[in-house]
C-alpha cells in the first residue's frame, strides 16, 4: 500500500470523536459529566437541535411548568441538588443543568443549532456516520465511534392532537402546552384545559392566578398522590451535615418510599386506592366529588400524578378551578359542547392530551445501510439493543425518576467505553442469535395512552434481566454494579478497517 493510501486508510478508520451524545438535557449532560468523571480520556461532542441547554426543560414553557417527581431523585447522583423546594420550577431545573454544564466544562463541547438526521454505522471501520443539518440546512457529516442518545422519549416537533371535531369553529384562542406563545395575555379569560395527566394538574391551579376560572375537563379521572414542596427532612439534613451526605440520605429514602408506593400498588391495589381517596376526602372536604376522583383503573395502571402543596385542590376549594368529568361532543365557537348536554364557555382551550412518543429521537438508525426497526430488537442491560453496535440509548423509569435510569446507564456505558479502551477493541455488541430462547415480557404494562399508542415501535424486552428495559431501580441498580460488563453476552471485535490501517503502519 502506498503512502497516500495509508493516510487514506486511516483517515477513515479515525472518528471525529470518541462519543457522539444526542441531546442537551438531563440524558446528555449527564453523560458529558460521566465521561468527563470516569473516561477522561475519551473525546465527545454533544449534537443539540435547539440553542439553549435543558431539553424538555427549555421546551416546555406553559404556566407553572415543573419537575413531577421530586429534585433528590430527579437531580443527578453526583451533583447535590440544595434548593429549597424539591419540587422545582422548570426555570431551576434549568439553572441546575446550566450551572453543572458550566462547572464541569461541557458547553465547550456543545454543538448547538444542528440536528442529526441519519446515523449510519459501518461496519468495516466501526464507527457511526451521523449526517446532520445546521438551523439553515446545510448538511455535514460525524464520525463516532459510540453513539449516545439522550433525546428523550417524544416528538419534539407535533404532540398528540387527540381527534376533537369542531376545533377550527372555535373563536377563542386553542392553545397545546408543548407550544406556548411566549407572553400569552390569559387575564381575565375563561379557560378549559382538556386532560388529567401531569400537564393538566400543573397548568390548571397555575392559571387560576390570572384567568377568571379554569376548568379541567376530563374524560377519565386520575389518581393523585400530595407532598409538600419542600421536603422538610431533606433541609433539616442540609443542616447538620454535609451537603453531599444530606443528598445522598435524601435520595435513597425518597428511591425507597416510590418503590414501596409502586410495589404496594401492584400488589394491594384496594389499600392503595383506599389510602388516597381518604387523603383526597380529608384534602378537598366538601368539594369532594366521587365521579371526578374515583379512575376506573388501579393506581400505578398509570403514572399517579404528583400535586404539590394540594395547590390544585386548594384551588378548587377557593371556587378558582373546577373538574368536569364527560366526553366531548365537539368544539363549537363559543367552547366545548359535552356529550352529556353541558356546554363549557371557554375564551381559551387548551389540548393537554398528551404527548407522541418518537424512538430514537426520529433519527433515521442503519447498519451499513440497512434501516433499523427497534422493534425488532430487544434491549439489552435496559440501555442497548440485541446485535446493534456501539449505541446506547436513554428510557427512563415509568415509575420513577427518569435520571435515576439515565445515571445508570451513563455509568455503564463509561464501564463499556474503558473495557473497549483495555482490550484495544472498536466493536461492543450484544449478541442475540437468532434461535434464541428468550420469553418475551411486557414491562410496558401501562395504560397510559402515550404508550399504548407507541407500542407497535418500541423495543422488546424478555423475562431474562440482560434483554430487558426492568422498572425496579433499586434492583436493577445493584444488579447493574454486580453483573460484569464481559458477561459473555456483550462480545468485543476489532473493526476490520483499523486492523488493516494498524497492519500498513
């Protein structure tokens, strides 16, 4: 081989960066810090679509926008989270992820304003060809030999519009809280929010404030489960010691109480229900109504919704917000016409239906040319995917903290990363053969619909712990720490590109 093709040879053998990270939000940064603790050596760069770090955070701007589980589990395990409030405005989670990406030196490494659209891997130089598109469309081209996406969970460009008829009659204004008009004027204004879900239960007390009224219109009640915002014993411990003890004490107690809600729902669901329709009767006194507080389902069937401080209660019980539980005829100019004959005046709608769930970020996932059906695939270690190369993939707990997945999966893909390093390997694959014997399993026993209308596109999971995306955080931690990363199942190859550039050198 001549000397010009030896350069060529490893020029194409060469990635741009060690690790390509999708993302900008809890998932990315907290991979960018992970590396930056436990692979220094490695080189990343961080693909951001928007131009601002945060993600959902930096997205999601409707009135009173905050964290649905508490800042001690949703804050990384590394980064104490000390303010006051433990359920946090979307404006402090900001500020936290801000603050950590500034600390840490990640925002040098940020590519803001592009897009990755394709993401190839090619096999004879194992790495990963990401094709992205800059805000004015010019289109460039990535070489990775890891690919890390922390893109989250939903489509980032159109929610679920759920199929309402009459919606273009109306005169008002119809608003969907994934896209607020920045310094949206509601003073004074009658407003139906449509849903019961997490959106719903923190728009509606949050615009009793300005509005005339809110009413929450919902066509299936919901569970709900209260806690004040501050978590007393987490600032008394601040207190007393150190703030990363007090942390990490707060943390594990508030992991312990979700997996005991969570287990004590699935297996005494009568209790359960029990427990917080007393809490909600104590709660709401006389404005308790059975019909609009009692779901036809189990708690945890569906995600419960968290109400701090019983704001959305309090605002019942001032006469500011109300709950109407009905199916919708349709959209008329004056408002929402109900099945049941009741007509809901409205001067502002808002759809908080739901969202669309979109696997991996939309971006179109090959190997050597050929599409990826993720669900196909089984997961592996909750974080890849049977017989895909050097990608990992962030899907948080659906009954707890999303960052508490996103934490552990960090921590072993940097493990993968240093055992590819030492064994002078370019290639990191679960291998799945085809006759395998795997029994299938449905961890997406939800009956939310954002899931059940995603089912047809996510990725399988199997009784056995290696091919499964488990919901069981304190479990599924100790068995990630304990479970060696050469199990037998994850093989480590030479990319048969390098091997040749090694061989001309």
């Amino acid at each position: 081989m001549g000397a010009e093709s030896r350069i060529e040879a490893k020029a194409s053998s060469v990635p741009d960066v060690d690790v390509a990270i999708v993302g900008a939000g809890i998932s990315g940064i907290g991979m960018a810090a992970h590396m930056a603790m436990h692979c220094p050596g490695r080189s990343y760069t961080i693909i951001e679509r928007r131009e601002r770090i945060g993600g959902t955070w930096d997205l999601f701007r409707y009135p009173g926008v905050r964290s649905d589980s508490d800042m001690h589990t949703l804050g990384f395990s590394f980064e104490p989270w000390v303010h006051e409030k433990a359920i946090a405005d979307g404006d402090s989670i900001l500020e936290y992820l801000n603050r950590i990406a500034d600390q840490r030196g990640i925002r040098p490494h940020i590519r803001f304003g592009t897009k990755v659209l394709g993401a190839d891997w090619d096999s004879a130089t194992g790495m990963w060809r990401l094709t992205t598109a800059d805000d004015s469309g010019r289109r460039s081209v990535t070489t990775a030999r890891w690919l890390y996406l922390g893109s989250g969970y939903y489509d980032y460009d159109s929610p679920y519009e759920a199929p309402i008829e009459g919606k273009e009659d109306f005169t008002g204004d119809l608003v969907h809280p994934q896209f607020w008009p920045e310094d949206y004027d509601y003073t004074g204004k009658r407003v139906v929010v449509i849903g019961s879900g997490a959106t719903a239960v923190t728009l509606v007390p949050s615009m009793t404030a300005r509005a005339s009224h809110v009413t929450m219109l919902q066509r299936t009640p919901t569970w709900y489960i209260t806690r004040p915002a501050k978590d007393g014993l987490a600032n008394l411990l601040r207190k007393i010691l150190p703030e990363r003890t007090a942390y990490a004490v707060t943390r594990f107690k508030n992991v312990w109480l979700q997996n005991l809600l969570f287990k004590r729902a699935r297996n005494k669901p009568e209790g359960v229900k029990t427990y917080l329709t007393k809490r909600l009767k104590k709660i709401l006194g006389d404005k308790y109504d059975a019909k609009a507080f009692t779901p036809p389902y189990d708690p945890w069937d569906q995600r419960l919704c968290l109400v701090p401080d019983d704001d959305l209660f309090e605002a019942i019980k001032a006469g500011k917000a109300s709950v109407v539980t009905d199916r919708i005829a349709r959209i008329d100019a004056t408002g929402v016409q109900l099945q049941s004959g009741q007509h809901l005046d409205a001067d502002v709608i808002v759809t908080a239906t739901g969202l669309k769930m979109a696997m991996a970020g939309k971006i179109a996932v090959s190997l050597d040319g050929m599409p990826v059906n993720f669900a196909e695939h089984f997961y592996y270690k909750g974080c890849m995917f049977s017989n895909v190369p050097n990608l990992s993939v962030v899907f948080g707990y659906l009954n707890a903290s999303w960052t508490l997945r996103a934490d552990m999966d960090a921590e072993y893909v940097c493990r993968v990363l240093n055992t590819m390093q030492a064994r002078s390997a370019d290639v990191a694959v679960p291998v799945l053969a085809a006759d395998h014997k795997l029994v299938e399993d449905n961890i997406y026993d939800f009956s939310s619909g954002y899931i059940q209308r995603a089912m047809s596109e996510l990725p399988k999971s199997a009784t056995d712990m290696r091919w499964r995306l488990n919901q069981d955080y304190l479990a599924d931690k100790a068995w990630m720490a304990s479970d060696p990363v050469e199990d037998g199942v994850l093989k480590f190859d030479r990319a048969p590109g390098v091997e040749q550039r090694e061989a001309a050198e």
